[in-house]
C-alpha cells in the first residue's frame, strides 16, 4: 500500500545499524544536535513516477533504498528523480535550495554516477549554503548512497569544506526533509499535468509555494524524533 501523508520511506533496519541509530541519537548527542540545529542543511533526492495526468510518487519509495524502489517504471511511465535541500538558517526561517533534476531534463535515460552528484548537486548546494551561512559554519545531513561516499565524492567534500553532519545509516527519519517531500508528492498528487514540461513546472511551482513554516516545523522536531528513535531504535519514526 501508498505511503500517508506525511510518512518516510521505511525498511527493515539490520542489528548492525540499530546499534548506530542508538549511539547517534544519545541524550548527549541530542543536546549538541539542538545547539546546531539552526546550522543543519537537509539533504535528498526523491523520484516520482509520472504517465500523462498522473504522478505517482508514494508506492515507489515504500521501502527505502530497497530494490523494489530501483526497478523499471510502468509502461508509459517515465520516472524522474531529483535533489532538494532545506535549513532553518540563522534567523530560524525555513528556507529551501532549487530543485535539482537528475539528468537535468526530467525523464531524460542516463546513469547517475558520483561524478553527476557533485557537478549536479553537492556544488550548487554548497554555492547555496555559503549564500547563506555567511560565516561558513554549516553541516549537511545526508544519506549513505553510493553517489554520496564514492572515493571521487569524498575527495571533493574535503577538499570544499563539504562538512557532513553525523549520519547513521537506515535512517530516513533523521533526515528532515524526507517529511517535506513527502508532504510535496502529496500536493503534486493533485496536479493533473499532460506533458514532461507541465510536470517540470508543476513541480517548480509546488516546491516554491511549500509552506516555510512547514519546514520550520519539520526541522525543529529532529531533537524530538532523535528522542523516540533513541528510544526504539529498530523502528523508523512516522509521527
């Protein structure tokens, strides 16, 4: 069955990995994560699956990272995969990047490789971060991919001040913006686009109309969401 409104994406999370969700999520470590919170830049990419007058983008992510989410669309089905940042910044406003599309025209058939990460996605995030953080100081949450932690991709991290906030792996729920895109698909849901470029404007309209407090809201939990998942560990946390 679809994802609700407001879900992340879940699978079953390994022994190995609750152990890490459990250390990452210490009293201790929810203390410095709050102190920083304003300093956190969420990080992620999201596909939707789009055939005329349809977008479909809940039964793809039902299990995260799993094969089920890799597979071939539908017939008719094109599928379309793209990035999106969010932070509070320092005033504690919400605020969110552009929309990246991965290839750069949506539908368009190419390999996403660690190469296409950084040229398409960590280096205009970074430009957007310093814009504003203008101290410099920030940190980005985001996931294990293979894209993510190729030998290129840390190479190039380190060499720009990429900073990486610690991440546990299996983790969705600690990735704010996970509840924003899924608050995103729902509202896209609703739009009834009949070409490739409709659905590209769709989506630039939608992502820029989202709500700021909705991502205020979203953030500000973490130290919350940190708390129930420290709690139980083995679980992802849906409220």
């Amino acid at each position: 069955s679809p994802l609700l409104y407001g879900q992340v994406p879940t699978a079953p999370i390994s022994r190995a990995n609750v152990l890490l969700r459990k250390a990452a999520t210490t009293p201790a470590m929810r203390r410095a994560t709050k102190r920083k919170l304003r300093k956190l830049v969420f990080l992620d990419a999201a596909n939707v699956r789009f055939k005329k007058g349809k977008v479909r983008g809940f039964k793809v992510e039902r299990r995260h990272h799993s094969a089920s989410s890799m597979t071939t669309p539908r017939f008719g089905e094109v599928k379309v995969h793209f990035y999106g940042a969010i932070a509070l910044g320092m005033d504690g406003k919400g605020y969110r990047s552009e929309l990246i599309f991965v290839p750069p025209t949506p539908g368009q058939q190419a390999s996403f490789t660690a190469e296409i990460f950084i040229n398409k996605v960590a280096t205009p995030v970074l430009a957007w971060c310093r814009e504003l953080y203008s101290d410099g100081e920030f940190e980005i949450v985001q996931d294990n991919a293979k894209q993510h932690n190729a030998r290129c991709s840390q190479r190039w991290m380190q060499g720009e001040g990429y900073v990486l906030h610690e991440y546990p792996p299996q983790s969705p729920d600690l990735n704010r913006i996970e509840k924003v895109w899924a608050t995103f698909k729902h509202s896209l849901s609703k739009r009834r686009p009949r070409s490739m470029a409709a659905l590209f404007s769709c989506m630039q309209k939608e992502w820029k109309g989202l709500d700021s407090s909705i991502l205020v809201k979203f953030i500000n939990e973490l130290p919350d969401v940190m708390e129930r998942v420290h709690e139980c560990p083995h679980k992802h946390d849906n409220k």
